[in-house]
C-alpha cells in the first residue's frame, strides 16, 4: 500500500504501538493488514528509531521447499558473535504453514544459539502461534474508495478528520456514525484472523480482543465462528440481492483485485455488465478494503477473510461457484498475456509488477487440482499461464516457484505437452543450475517445435542452448548457438528472449576470447533497443561491458560498470545476474585495495544462493574464473578469522545494501 504525502502520514500512533511492543521485548511481533508494503514501511520505521539493527529476511524470493536450509542458515548467522538479537521476517504470508513452522522451530531453539531473540513479522495474516503478540494495520482509504459515501473519511465513516482529510482509523473510535457499522468493523479487524466484538480504540480492540496491543494469554480461539465472521454474516444479510450477488462472487479473488477484474469476473446473469460498478461502488464500504498500490488511475480492493468465507458459502449454496471460477481463470489467462506483452514490448518493470499484483490469483489458476472441470480439462489453461509468465520464472529470480509450478500443470497435462512449455521447463532447469537435466527436455522441445511449425520457439530453443553452453564455459558453442537464435528470432518475438537479449548474450560469449567482436556485438544490443528498453538485457550488457574495460586495465571504469549491472539485477530480481555481477563488482573492489567490502559481497551471494535454490547451486564454470581469483586474492589480505567475519556480515547484510557501499 502505497502512502501518499508525507511518509508514513497519519501512522504516528500505529508507529507508537508498534514501538512500545517491541521495546516491552516480545519474543513474537506480527504486523498484519492487506496486500502492500505498507506494514514493511511501518517496520523498518519502526526499528530506526529504536536504533535497532536488525537482521532481515524478505520472503519474496523463497518458496517452502527452501525453508529448511534457510532456517539452518538463520541459526549460524544469528550465532555469530555481534549478530543482532531481531530477526524481521517480511512477507510471510507467501509462505502459508511452513513459514509458521520455521518461526516455531526458531523461537522453541532460539536459547541455544540466540538468548534474547525477538522475530517480528508482517504478514497478511496472524501466524497463529501461541506466543504471537499481533498488530493489525488498517489502510489509509483513499479519495476513490469513498465515492459511494461522498465524504472524504473511512468508507463512509463521519467524524473528525485526520492529516491530509483522513481518519487515523487506528487512533479514532468514533466507528459510531458509519451507514453500516457491522461491515468495516468486521473488515478492520479481520487482518488478525480471530476477534472478538469490539470498536477500534486507543490501538486495541475490547472485550476481548486486542489488549493493550496485543493478544490476550492463551492466543485466538477456535470456539465456533468468530465475532468478525458473525458480523461479516450480518453485513451480507443486509445488503440487496445485486450486492449480495456480487458480495458472493468477488470471494473467488485470492488476492487484490481492480474494477476492471471485477467486471469481467462477476458479470453475467443477474449480474448485468452494466450494473457491476454501480454496485461495486455501494458494496466497497461495506465488505471490501481499499489498497492503494501507488496507481492513481486504478482503485484496488481486498476482501478480508470473514467476508470471503461467508461469500465463498453463498456462492457455493447458490450452484454459481464453479461459473465464476471459469470466468476467474479466463481472466488470468488474460492478465498472464498482457505482462508478456507488456515485457516483450518493453514495459519490463511494469509487467514484473502486474504479474506479482495479480500473483495470488495467478497461482491460484495454475492449479488445475482446484478448477471445477476436470484437471486434465483445466492444465491447458494452467501450463499457459505459467509459460506466459516467463519472464517472472526466469529473470524475476522465482524460478524454484516457476518450476515448481510448471511440473505440476504438465504433470496433469493429457496431451502432447506444447513445445513452449517444454522451452520453460528446459530454462528453468538451467537457471537451477542443473544443464544436464535441460539437455532432454531441449530435445522434446525440439522436436514439438518443429511438430507444431513454431519458428519462434526453434529460435527460442537456440538461444536455450547458447545460453546452456555459456554455463558450461564452452563459449565458442554458445557463439554459434546464438548466432543462430539472431538468425531465425522476428524482430518482435511474441514470447521469450528478445532480439537485443541475444545480441548481448552473444557479447558474453565473446567478451574473453573476442573483444572487438564483442563490443560489436554490444553496439547492435543497443541498436533494438529503440522501441523499448530491455532492463534485463541491460543489466547483462553492462556486465559485459565491466568484463570488457577489466580486460582493458581499467578497473575504475570496469568497478562502475559492475555496480551498474548489480543494481539493474537487483531491480528485476535475477539471480543469476546479481550473482555474477556481485562476484565481478569484488574482484573490482580487490583492485581498489577493499577487500573487506569484496569479501561481504561474496558472503551476501552465498546466502541468496542457497535461499533460493532448494538444492543447492552450483556456479556456471562460466562465472567460476572471476570467483576463484577473488578468493585467492582474498586470502593474501585477509586472515582466515577477518574473512569469515566479513563473509557472515555480507550475509547478515545482503546486496541491495552492500551495493551501496563505495
């Protein structure tokens, strides 16, 4: 959620709460409130004016499947000697059960190895842990959410206005003038899971909710339906049968979701096209919160979990569930495209933020397990969502997601599998670090490709094996490969590498063996890139362009260039780039007589390795060279105990701060 203004305008008294609870020393903190990075904000403002140094760990790259060798990494790092005592675990909610379950492992054996140990959380939702102290967040509403009110308050709420025409809906209890009290209290409340009856006051809910900002002892209970889910019931028995309609429908979203969404998902029937908005606008203040993701033209909304459960019900009651459900995953097909589209014409930014908007809802289409039809029916339109979001797999650093995600649509694909799945599959085989489980899947595809009379695809393939080839260090192989994709790549691929990926990885390929023709190759990268820019392909020339000026003596020139690479990486989440520009960029500052900063960047790409990669990874024996003469040049300066402590500091710091650093 994206705050306008001010930072963190109106947030004074969330911040106060937030600050005494950690200052009190609870072993569990969890921030929780709808999609957006508002409660990251709220954290890391948190903490800086504590004067807390605190480890932290993103969720945005992990999957479960990486947890148990992250937790063994969490426990040396919080062992070392000088680690911080606050582990911040960020986004946790992505993680579902065995994010909890890593969090009850760390707390029950933090005495071992971290006496004192607090571990704050933002999430979505509480963690449910006995010892969780939770703290929801409530959204900023915005001027667009209060249309269907004609006041510029909480959703319709009248009373005192706070900073910029906005209510502190965490500091103002005047709940009592709102056209229908029992929906957004319910909706408020809802981010903990399980409350009790009670308005907003002071920061904490009564009669038996939230105490002094935090849970009563003995946690949340399960006893029957909860205060929220009783009045989220409520709220919908008293709307009219259009907001009911729709109340039901809208609970098929997984995640936030825009107007336009809305209308294509929940219109037919009695629902006309025509009529979706007018009753979104009236229904909004009643079940749905606003989020504002930084877009002004576009109004999102998030349906708390009270209000999904009781519409999911209704809808089930109705015999509608499995209709809208089609329409919900045509409309992820749609939106899958359109970030293609959107990454193929060079708007790459914005389609690695659409697709990670609409993420939840994504995942959710690429289950064919979960579709109405029969899986089999369904895997068609799952294996086309996840091969048109390539590019999130592959240069977006989820590529144990992608994976993950592609093998269990194919594996319930009854036909012959497209040969552009098959590219992926062979891709993201590669970007594991496993080419020899890409080679057969580079034939399969192969041989669909020219099945099915793709062109496009056969180009694809020959980029796949350039770049296979480059991993491996046979680089003259990977030349010709490329060359090959240049030849028989369209000027506009629909899907896949661009003209101007292919030029720079043919730079690469040459950068060591043949300067000037990689230079050449460099110039016609920058020739395509007229009609829109390829950061990805970017970030990759500009490390080619450090090998280049390296090779040339000039270091200064190379160091910048490396840096440049590294934060271009780091912006789309590659990590196979951030690596190998991380890597280059310590060999540079070696040069420069900093070899405590180099060592840290090499500690900091050990961690994002082994989180991300479930099985480990082995570095491409292309990127090998760089390593091995930066930890031979290491050892000369270091002592064998300077070096580990710069190695755990970079890993208890990370890139995208060390990045800054001279």
């Amino acid at each position: 959620m994206a705050e306008t203004g001010r930072p963190l305008a109106g947030r004074e008294h969330e911040l106060a709460v937030l600050r005494r609870r950690i200052r009190d020393g609870a072993r569990l903190l969890t921030l929780t409130g709808p999609p957006g990075p508002l409660k990251t904000r709220l954290m890391r403002e948190a903490l800086r004016r504590e004067g807390i140094e605190a480890m932290w760990e993103p969720a945005e790259l992990l999957a479960p499947e990486n947890l148990p060798a992250l937790a063994r990494l969490l426990r040396r790092r919080l062992a070392a000697p000088g680690a911080p005592r606050v582990l911040v675990l960020d986004g946790w909610e992505r993680l579902g059960p065995s994010g909890a379950a890593l969090v009850a492992g760390l707390l029950r054996e933090a005495p071992a190895f971290s006496p004192g140990l607090t571990v704050l959380v933002t999430a979505q939702r509480a963690l449910r842990l006995a010892e969780e102290a939770v703290l929801p967040v409530t959204p900023t509403p915005t001027r667009r959410a209060d249309r269907a009110s004609g006041t510029h308050g909480t959703h319709g709420t009248h009373g005192p206005q706070g900073p910029q025409g906005t209510r502190d809906a965490a500091g103002d209890a005047g709940v009592a003038g709102n056209a229908a009290p029992y929906a957004p209290e319910a909706a408020r409340t809802a981010q903990e899971g399980e409350l009790q009856d009670g308005r907003l006051q002071d920061g904490r809910l009564q009669n038996g909710g939230l105490q002094n900002g935090g849970l009563q002892e003995g946690g949340l209970q399960d006893d029957g339906p909860s205060a929220a889910q009783l009045a989220a019931e409520r709220g919908y028995l008293r709307c009219d049968p259009l907001e009911r309609l729709l109340w039901e429908r809208m609970s098929v979203f997984e995640g936030s979701f825009g107007r336009e969404a809305v209308s294509e998902v929940c219109a037919s029937g009695a629902l006309p096209a025509a009529a979706v908005l007018d009753v979104l606008d009236r229904l909004a203040p009643l079940a749905l919160l606003p989020v504002d993701d930084g877009d002004p033209g576009e109004d999102r909304y998030w349906m708390p979990p009270p209000m999904r459960a009781v519409g999911a019900r209704r809808l089930t009651e109705r015999g509608d569930r499995w209709a809208v459900v089609l329409h919900h995953r045509r409309w992820c097909v749609k939106v899958a495209r359109r970030a293609a589209d959107w990454w193929q014409g060079g708007r790459q930014l914005d389609a690695r933020a659409l697709a990670l908007l609409e993420l939840p809802d994504l995942a959710a289409a690429m289950d064919p397990t979960s579709a109405p039809l029969s899986p089999a029916d369904e895997a068609d339109s799952a294996v086309e969502i996840a091969v048109s979001l390539w590019f999130l797999w592959v240069a977006c650093g989820r590529v144990t997601e992608g994976r993950s995600r592609l093998r269990h649509a194919l594996a319930l694909h009854p036909g012959p599998v497209p040969a552009r799945a098959l590219w992926l599959a062979a891709y993201l085989e590669l970007e594991s670090g496993h080419p020899e489980d890409a080679d057969p899947l580079l034939v399969q595809s192969w041989a669909a490709a020219v099945r099915d009379g793709d062109d496009t695809c056969l180009a694809m393939l020959a980029h796949l094996r350039g770049a296979t080839a480059l991993y491996q260090g046979r680089t003259d192989a990977a030349a010709a490969e490329f060359r090959d994709a240049l030849e028989g790549l369209g000027e506009y691929p629909d899907l896949g590498p661009t003209r101007q990926l292919c030029w720079t990885a043919l730079a690469l390929a040459l950068v060591r063996t043949d300067p000037e023709a990689a230079q050449e190759a460099l110039d016609r990268a920058d020739v395509h890139s007229w009609a829109g820019r390829d950061v990805w392909a970017d970030a990759w020339a500009h490390y080619a362009r450090a090998e280049l000026h390296y090779w040339d003596g000039e270091p200064g020139r190379a160091m910048e260039l490396a840096t440049r690479a590294l934060r271009e990486h780091l912006r789309t989440g590659c990590v196979s780039g951030s690596a190998c520009s991380a890597e280059l960029l310590a060999q540079m500052r070696i040069l420069r007589g900093r070899p405590t900063t180099a060592a840290r960047l090499l500690g900091a790409v050990d961690l994002m390795r082994s989180t991300v990669f479930e099985d480990g990874y082995r570095p491409a024996p292309f990127c090998s060279p760089s390593r091995e003469r930066s930890e031979s040049a290491l050892r000369e300066h270091l002592s064998d105990g300077e070096l580990r402590r710069a190695y755990e500091e970079g890993a208890r710091r990370g890139l995208h701060e060390l990045v800054a650093e001279p």
